[in-house]
C-alpha cells in the first residue's frame, strides 16, 4: 500500500465542523492535511501553547499559541475550497 495517496475526505482550504470532542461545533478552515497520521489542523480550533527557546525573533524564549492536529474522523466537511 502506497502511504503518500491516501484519499481523506477533507482537503487543504476546505471548510469544516468539528463534530465530536472537546471541540464539538467550532468551525474553520482547513490549514494543513497529514494523510498518513489522519490528522487535519483547522484553523482557531484546539489552540495549544508551545514553548519556544530563544531566538532571533525570540530573544526571551516565548509561549506561542498554535492550533493543534484533530483526528480527520471528528471533522464534517461544510464547503470545498472555493465553493463555501
């Protein structure tokens, strides 16, 4: 079986509801696609803190906020891109 084609039934830029979890009813779209873990990141949706060490652009360090993977079989597609 060929792991990089997985058909998902959601695409980057589509529109979607999440349908069950702690998430349950938020809606956003669809930021990136992982396939192979059968994840989807949604956008303004599971909003996770993660702790970054310093940098340049972050010369204290920094806690940035980010959304977070959902599994694809809690999300209902609403709209395809372009067609919302």
């Amino acid at each position: 079986m060929n792991r990089s084609r997985i058909k998902t039934h959601v695409a980057k830029g589509d529109e979607v509801e999440v349908i069950s979890g702690n998430h349950r009813g938020s809606t956003g779209k669809v930021l990136q696609v992982y396939p192979a873990k059968l994840q989807v990141i949604v956008e303004g949706v599971r909003m996770i803190k993660k702790h970054a060490r310093k940098s340049q652009e972050h010369p204290e360090g920094a806690i940035i906020e980010r959304e977070g993977p959902i599994h694809i079989s809690n999300v209902r597609l609403l709209g395809k891109k372009g067609n919302s």
